[in-house]
C-alpha cells in the first residue's frame, strides 16, 4: 500500500511581499503585485508592466559572498527553502539525509545571465565570460544549491515544462515519497525573467498584456476585457512528508497531498486544443490518482492566466470534468494578483491551495468587472470567501501542451 504525504512546511517569495503571513494576508486582501517594470527600460516595449519581487535581500538567507554569485532564481528558491524548513521544523542530519530530497520546477533559468554574458562575448570576447556562467544559468541549480545549502542528499531533479513546471515537481516529489524513494522532499517552485527577451518575445507572440497605463488592473482572468498575461516571479517551497515520518516528529500539517495528474495536448505549440481535451484527461488522471469523485471537490484554483483561449478553454475543461456541478464549485484565478510566474507559478499556487484548507479562505480573482461570455463559473471575484474547504484542486497548464493537476484535501487522521 502506498504511504500517505502531507505538507508540513510553506515557504513564499512572491510579487506581494516577502514571506508567507505578507503574500498571504495580501492574496486574501484582493492586492495587486503588479507594478511598472524596474529591472529594464521598458519604454520601447508595447508591455511595460509585471510582477516584481520587491524588497528581496539574498544576503538575509545566504552568506554575502555567496549571495553575489547567486542569480535571483537561484537565490528565490533557497530563500523560500528555508522559510519552509524553519516553518516544518524539519532537521536533516547524517542519519536521514539520504532520505530528503530536493525537486524544483523551473522553466528558463537564469535567463538575464544568458543575455549578460552573450553582450559579454560579442563586445569583449570570450575571455571576459564568467567562470560562474553556466552554473548561474541552468535551471537545476536550484534544487541543487538548496541541496546543498540543507545537505538533502536523497532525490534531487529539476523539471522544466514550462508553466507546469511547479505543480508537476510537487507531483513527481510526492510520487517518490509515495512509493518509498523518500520520507521527506522539499519541492515546489522557482522562476525570474523578467528581461528583455522574455518580455520581447512574449510580446512578439501578443501574449502579455499591454494594459500599461493601469497595472494593478491588468491581470484579469475570465472578463471580457483581458488581453494577455502579466510576468511574475517569485518561489512557492513546499515541505512534503510521509504521513507517518510527520507524525513520528510531532509535525503540524496544512494539509494532506491526495492525487496528482498529468497530461500532454499533442496539438499546438501555443495554443490549448479546443474545449481543453487535454486539461480534462489530466484533471481527471488527478481525480483517479486520489480515488476522489469530482462531486468531493469544493474549490479549484484555476490556471487562470488571463489569456483569451487559456481561460476560455480551461473553464469548458472544468464543466467537462464537473458536469452539473462545476457552477457551484469556487474557481479562483490568484495569478489576477501576483501574475503569471511561469514555471513557478504552481509552486506559489500549491502553496495557495494548501493555505484556503487549512485557513478556510479562498482568495478571490481581482479585476473580474465582466465576466466574458462562456466563462460563467462562480469564479469569486473581487472579495475573498470564507468557506470550509475539505477537498481542492490546483491546475498548471503549459507550453507544448503539457499539463499537471494537484489534489489537495484536508488531513484527517
């Protein structure tokens, strides 16, 4: 029989703040993160808007020599890291290191230093490329630095499919505890790319929004007026142990890890296929894994990311897989505050999800002032609600047509 996983430990860097009480109390108030772009000059780009990490400070979680060498991906993730290993209380010594693991979604890495160091090598030759070049860029380094930095020498990987990348590490780290590679992972997800050439070349594919004048306002899932996404950053750290490892420490658990889904489109490389074909197989894989009914199910975070096909497609999904049920079930889009982080974007919304169980608050989808045609669910909007969550599904869907869906459901004994 498989073992049962429960989260114990949260950690958050997000666009609303620094920490879990900051993001949470802000996710909860309907705060926007979203704010003019200050890592470039955005002035010639038709977006000049994200979600910033403001206030961020490497050296309050690593050491200041270390922290130079660190990009901000990097340094997210191990912040949120040990956020998360101080809120589970969990100790890794010579006896259990083999046994704690790292997985992490990431999906561009350490973009900005590509672009710095390509500069480098056309205007100054290779000579001048940095020794710290490739470990600053690749996207396993985050895992692997958290490794390190808490000497977790069980499992260690890195997932890279795209803004699945968050929700599928949690899946694949609860899979290994579930069949007994693991007692504890620590797992969720990272990304920080707001630079030129992500925001140019997601803009070259008319995909972000360019509701510049009112940022606040311009991550708005499901209504009528939305024109494309918002780029965030920040890291969701989750601590996941099995159920009886947890117990055995005395552990405090947010909630309980009950099924994990996966699926691919096959159709485009861009674009979800019609109705969400795809998100309906992965949604219903979930539902199976946790030997769960989709009528148990009382509140979903949605992918959400205020595209027209993503939310048009998602919500068709979501009456596929609900039936008569999908009006009743709360869906909140919580990218309408902090935007879409991309690969890490389901590692904040795991966390998210975890907290509307054990807080009895589902967040709202902000800036929701006319709900477009077809997307007609009850999607909370505006104001958070309080309601008593015992079973809850998060969704990721991705470039490439790659899919992941969390079951997250009250612990009960």
């Amino acid at each position: 029989m498989s073992r049962r996983v429960v989260i114990t430990g949260i950690g958050l860097i997000t666009p609303l703040g620094i920490g879990v009480e900051e993001t949470w109390s802000g996710l909860c108030a309907g705060r926007s993160g979203i704010g003019e772009i200050t890592r470039f000059d955005a002035s010639a780009y038709a977006t000049k808007i994200a979600g910033e990490v403001k206030g961020f400070n490497a050296e309050d979680f690593v050491p200041k020599k270390e922290a130079k060498r660190l990009q901000p991906f990097i340094a997210y993730a191990i912040a949120a890291a040990r956020m998360a290993m101080e809120d589970s209380g969990l100790k890794i010594d010579a006896a259990n290191e083999a046994r704690v693991g790292v997985v992490t979604g990431c999906g561009l890495g350490g973009l900005n230093t590509l672009e710095e160091h390509t500069l480098v090598i056309y205007n100054k030759g290779p000579k001048r490329v940095s020794p710290f070049f490739i470990p600053m860029m690749i996207g396993n380094m985050a895992p692997g630095m958290i490794s390190i930095q808490f000497g977790a020498k069980g499992p260690n990987s890195s997932v890279a499919t795209a803004c699945a990348a968050g929700t599928h590490a949690v899946g694949d780290a609860f899979k290994i505890i579930q069949r007994g590679g693991a007692d504890a992972m620590i797992t969720g997800g990272v990304e920080s790319v707001i630079t030129p050439t992500c925001v140019a070349g997601f803009g070259a594919m008319k995909a972000l929004s360019t509701r510049n004048d009112e940022p606040r306002k311009a991550s708005r899932p499901f209504d009528r007026d939305r024109d494309g996404f918002v780029v965030g950053e920040g890291s969701g750290i989750l601590i996941i142990e099995a159920l009886d490892h947890a117990l055995e420490r005395g552990a405090k658990i947010y909630a309980e890890v009950a099924g994990y889904g996966m699926s691919g489109d096959g159709y485009h490389m861009t674009s979800p296929p019609p109705g969400g074909e795809g998100a309906v197989r992965c949604m219903e894989a979930a539902l199976k894994d946790a030997g769960i009914s989709y009528e148990a199910v009382n509140y979903i975070n949605a992918h959400g990311t205020s595209t027209p096909l993503n939310d048009q497609y998602e919500t068709q999904a979501l009456k596929t897989v609900f039936k008569d049920k999908a009006a009743s079930i709360p869906v909140s889009s919580t990218k309408s505050m902090t935007g879409h982080l991309l690969g890490g974007a389901g590692g904040i919304e795991s966390v998210f999800t975890a907290l509307t169980i054990q807080d009895g608050i589902i967040p709202p989808t902000i800036n929701l002032d006319n709900p477009d045609e077809g997307c007609d669910l009850d999607y909370v909007p505006h104001v958070a609600r309080k309601a008593d969550v015992e079973i809850a599904m998060t969704n990721s869907f991705g470039f490439g047509g790659t899919n992941a869906t969390l079951i997250l459901k009250k612990y009960r004994p």
